[in-house]
C-alpha cells in the first residue's frame, strides 16, 4: 500500500511526519511526502497553489493508493474553489480542519476517513506501540474498506431512545470548521437521510451551541435523522449550568433529530476511523457501516 502525505492546512512538524514515516514503512508500506510537506505561509503548510498542487498530484499520480493529510489546524477552506472530480480518485484521511475535504468528497458522491491526521500517529496514544491504535484501525480499513466498523452508541434525547432502527450517509466532523463552511460553495447539505458526526476541541459551550445554532438554521434539516456527539476534548463548562449533551438536545428536540453519543472520535484519547459518504445503519445503539 502506497500512502502519501499532504499538508491543505496549517503547518507540520516534520520530524513528527518522518517518525510516522518510519513506522509505517517499517509495516512494509510506501509512504511518500508530498512535494511541499516542509512549506510555511504564515501558519499554513504553504501558499494554496502549493497546497493544491501537492493534493491534485496525489489524486492523479497512479502509483498513490491512499492520500493522508498530515495535519489539520486552519486552511483547507482556502483550497475549495481550486477542486473538482479528481478530489475523489481516492481514499483521503484526515480531521479537524480536514473535515472540508471530506465532506466535499462525500457531498459529490465519494467517501473519504474521518481518522487521525498523519503527525499524530507515531506520538499520541501510542502506549508502548510505535502506532496508535487508531493508526492500525486506520490502516486495517483502508486494507479492506468493506470490513464492520461498530461504534457503541449512548442515546441522549427520547428520539434517540424511541428510535430502533435508522439507516443513512454519515458526514460531519469539526463542529466549528462545518460552522465556517455555511454560506459557502462547500456548505454543509443534507441530500438524502443523513446522520452526522460532530467533535470539537478547546471552545467554550456558547460558542459551540452558536455554531451548531448556525448549521441548523442555514441548512434543509428535513433530512438530518440523527446527530452524533464524539469527544469534545477540553471544551471546558466553566459555570454553565447545563452539560453539552443538554444544550445540544434541547435544539434537536425542536426538530424531532435524535442524539446520540459516543467518546470514540474527535481530538481526544480515541479517534476511532469513521467513513464520511457512507452508509450506516443505527440498530441497539451501535452504528454499522453498510
């Protein structure tokens, strides 16, 4: 398997990269960098015709198999007017700010890993492995794309707990990147029966319930059957009297959407690989991919 690394957003640390590197080659894969992997342009991993020169080579060259982003951070938004089809030529890993690409790809009928982005692998949860077991999930799925992926569900709401049995395409990710993508050419669309995977890190409550106050409202929800809470690392309630999973339910409850919650994706100990753009099936609180 031939993996690539690619930086559409902020900056990397490459010694990070090449620890990763090492690691993955050492599993007997090929892992290359992309052309501009050590660029800067202020905070970002170069300027966008760096960037998206870098993804487009990645997507064209047909020695590729898998494209990794090598971190998120900010940016990635910039390269949205640049894509067209041959974004969806193959399978993209990433979060966080890598959460446009994704849903891009998913919203023009491709599928694309929400999983660690490739700097963490080789340095976070990593216990005395060289990989992350997200890492390994990550790669034994890309391995074998059609294989079962569980993801032990808690139901929040009473449409969540009334609700047995619910099938649609996954998408989402950043909660705070899907907010800033509203209004844009890569907003957020529900085109059929969807569920939608939300995690964010270090913001405050009002903030996140703006933002989720913001996709809700500027969007056809008819079709949202189901949200998913992940791991909102480090998003502190200070004095707030209501936890996150109040807030949330209180605005999905308006809309008859069920809630859902699980632990398992996002920016803090686990970020379990999730296909976005495919379908899954929510059954006794577990979602299975199709």
């Amino acid at each position: 398997m031939h993996f690539h690394i690619v930086t559409p957003s902020s900056c990397v640390d490459l010694e990070h990269i090449q620890l990763a590197q090492h690691h993955l080659q050492e599993l007997g894969h090929q892992v290359s960098l992309a052309k501009h992997i050590s660029a800067q342009h202020r905070y970002l991993a170069g300027t966008v015709e760096q960037r998206i020169s870098d993804l487009k080579h990645a997507t064209l060259d047909p020695s590729i198999d898998v494209i990794w982003c090598g971190r998120g951070g900010v940016g990635a938004a910039q390269l949205v007017p640049h894509l067209d089809n041959w974004i969806l030529n193959k399978p993209v890993i990433g979060y966080s700010d890598s959460t446009v690409l994704l849903n891009y790809i998913a919203l023009q009928g491709g599928q694309a890993l929400h999983g660690p982005v490739f700097q963490e692998i080789a340095v976070k949860n990593i216990g005395t492995q060289a990989l992350s077991n997200d890492a390994l999930a990550t790669i034994e799925l890309i391995n074998s794309p059609t294989s079962p992926i569980g993801l032990k569900l808690e139901a929040v709401n009473h449409k969540a707990q009334n609700t047995p049995q619910l099938q649609a395409q996954v998408l989402g990710g950043n909660l705070t990147v899907l907010c800033s993508l509203q209004g844009t050419v890569a907003a957020l669309t529900f085109k059929q029966d969807s569920i939608l995977l939300l995690e964010d890190v270090g913001e405050a409550y009002y903030h996140l319930e703006r933002c989720l106050t913001q996709i809700l409202q500027s969007t056809d929800t008819s079709l949202l059957k189901a949200v998913i809470m992940g791991d909102f690392y480090n998003c502190p309630q200070k004095n707030v009297p209501h936890s996150l999973e109040h807030i949330f339910a209180e605005h999905l409850d308006r809309l008859g959407i069920a809630l859902y919650q699980s632990s398992q994706f996002g920016h803090g100990l686990s970020n379990h690989p999730l296909w976005i753009g495919k379908t899954a099936q929510i059954q006794n609180l577990e979602l299975v991919y199709l």
